[in-house]
C-alpha cells in the first residue's frame, strides 16, 4: 500500500483569515536614510539604519489638552493599485471554477485554465514594477531622457533583457522566464499556454517573487 504523498501547504494559508493577499506589502516602508525597502521592524537590512521608535507620545494642543500620536510610516509600495492587484488575484484564486468559466471548443486537458486571468493579472501587476524599478534607478537621469528612453524599450522583454543590461551591466534574472513565455504564446493565438499548472505555480511563487523583486530594488535603488 502506497503512502499518500502530503499536499504542500501555501504561504497565504499562514496569513490570519482576516489578512489580504496585499498584505505582502505589509510590514514595509521605504527607508528615510537609503530609500531601500526595509521593514518597519528591525534595522534597516540596506543600511542599517536603526529600528522605528514605534511607541506612542503626548503633545500638547493650544487649548492645553495633552493628545496622544501613534507612530505611522509610509507604506513600501509604489501606489495604491499594487494593493488592489494582489486583490484581485486573490479573488480569481479563491472564487469557485463554474461550469460556464469552461471556454468552448476545448477540451479540459486542452484548453485554457478557466484561472488564467490570474497569469494575466500578476503579469500586468509585474511590469508595473519593472517600470518603477527602471524609474527609480535611473532617476537620476533628466526626466525626458528617461521618458524617452522607457518609451524606445516599451516591451516587457526589451525592459527585461536590453534596457537592463545597458542600465546595469546584468539582465533581470528570475524563475518568471516560463510566465513570460506562457502569457506571450497566450497573446498570440494559443490560449492554451496559460494552464492550470501554470496559474497554480504563479500563485505558489508569489510571495517568494515579491520578496526577491523587493531584493533586486534594494540593490538597484538604495543608496547605503
């Protein structure tokens, strides 16, 4: 008799029920002194600069009232969306597959995942922060140069691979050379590249791409 093979647990499921996938953000800030993304507790792993002093004071307003402030730090990510990305592909994940979300003319073994806006979603998410990355290494580069230089490598792949290598002597190395792949074939006439085990792996490996995208800013952008 065969033993049953344990199903491996996700990272999401050690989040308490109530936290968000946009929670990944969470426990992040951008650091005054480097401007790396560090976390709110602890020194800073860039620079060093010491832990937030996170404990409440009293002021005093005109009126002679003593009030009491919390600390509060700006959060690490570039805008409001990245919240609403990992949002929204949390709720792809989780919502149930339904007859109807079955594409017709294919096969289950055949056609496309009826998951694979997820793909689509986390790729979008993705090169937003790619651009952002680009943005804020080189911002030291008047703003029309920049803007000009983005626009020549438009594509994903360009940014990637060309504008990446002249920028940094390096190309963008990750375990996302598969999605990009997937989503591009799916782009062009084989809907049938974004899988379920494709959606299933992108989601497996979104907290640990968070985590190595945010590695690759520290070393790009932060200034120790």
């Amino acid at each position: 008799m065969s033993t049953p093979v344990p199903v491996a647990s996700m990272w999401y499921e050690q989040f308490p029920k109530d936290k968000s996938w946009s929670g990944l953000w969470s426990g992040y800030t951008l650091c005054g002194r480097c401007h790396g993304i560090r976390s709110t507790s602890g020194a800073c792993g860039v620079c060093g600069d010491p832990p937030y002093d996170a404990k409440p004071f009293t002021i005093r307003n005109d009126h002679g009232r003593e009030l009491v402030v919390h600390s509060a730090v700006p959060g690490a990510e570039g805008r409001y969306e990245d919240w609403v990305y990992l949002r929204m592909i949390e709720r792809e994940w989780k919502r149930p597959v339904l007859e109807e979300d079955r594409f017709p003319g294919f096969s289950p073994e055949a056609g496309p995942s009826p998951r694979a806006s997820i793909v689509i979603l986390f790729w979008s998410y993705f090169e937003t922060r790619i651009e952002r990355l680009l943005r804020e290494a080189l911002h030291a580069m008047p703003n029309r140069i920049l803007d000009d230089t983005l626009r020549r490598y438009s594509a994903i792949g360009a940014r990637l691979n060309d504008l990446y290598r002249v920028a940094f002597d390096s190309t963008y190395k990750s375990h996302l050379a598969k999605v990009q792949e997937r989503r591009n074939l799916f782009a062009h006439g084989q809907p049938q590249a974004i899988d379920d085990a494709l959606v299933k792996a992108v989601v497996e490996n979104l907290k640990v791409e968070h985590e190595a995208w945010i590695a690759v800013f520290n070393k790009r952008v932060a200034r120790p």
